[in-house]
C-alpha cells in the first residue's frame, strides 16, 4: 500500500515562499508519477504540477508558472513543491498524488492511484 504524507504548509504573508514535502512510502518514486494538486475554499481541486521519468520531467500548470518547482529526491523518496512569489489564491490545501510505475502525467486528478492527506497553504496579503 503507498502512503503519501504531505508537509511544509503554513500561513504566509504574501510575496514570500513555501516548500511543500511529500514523502513516499510503499513504492519508489523513481518510476513514479506524481503531481501536486490543490483545493481552495469553494474550489475544485485545481492541478498544480507534475513530474515523471525520476524527476527529469516537469510540467506547471498556467497558474503557477515561474513561481514554483516540482522536484524529487529519490534517495529520500520524497516529492517537493517550491513556491515561491505566494499569492492569496494560492490559498488553499496542497495534496500529491502518485501513480506507481508510470511514464507520463495528467492534470486530471483520477489518473492518480494514490493521494496523501493534504497540507494547508494560506496566504495573507
């Protein structure tokens, strides 16, 4: 069973930076794919990125373009997402989402076989 743990939110004033962390247990993130995705007050779940191929593969969407990282640390199997320039409608909780022994993405949550709790993100202006 993958279990995905999502850590590193908090409330932040607006212009300043957040790094969420997903760890990974119960498969390997190195053949994996895995996405951020977040749910704002009243909003659908909204896709935020993706990466595939260990790491070397990423993908943002629109809304968070040049403001934030997806990146991977396989020896610690763990999933990242640096945000930095933080709006207020980036507001909202932050989940990962994995897909185990795949080599692509979706911006479409129910590709995702495995999803973690959530971690609030709150912004302030």
């Amino acid at each position: 069973q993958v279990q995905l743990v999502e850590s590193g939110g908090g409330s932040v004033q607006a212009g300043r930076s957040l790094r969420l962390s997903c760890a990974v247990s119960g498969s390997t993130c190195r053949d994996a794919s895995m996405a951020w995705f977040r749910q704002g007050p009243g909003k659908e779940r909204e896709w935020v990125a993706a990466t595939y191929g260990g790491g070397s593969r990423t993908y943002y969407a629109d809304s968070v373009k040049g403001r934030a990282t997806i990146s991977q640390d396989n020896a610690e199997n763990t999933l990242y997402l640096q945000m930095n320039s933080l709006k207020p409608d980036d507001t909202a909780m932050y989940y990962c989402a994995f897909r185990p022994v795949s080599a692509g993405y979706s911006s479409g949550a129910t590709w995702y076989t495995y999803w973690g709790q959530g971690t609030q993100v709150t912004v302030s202006s």
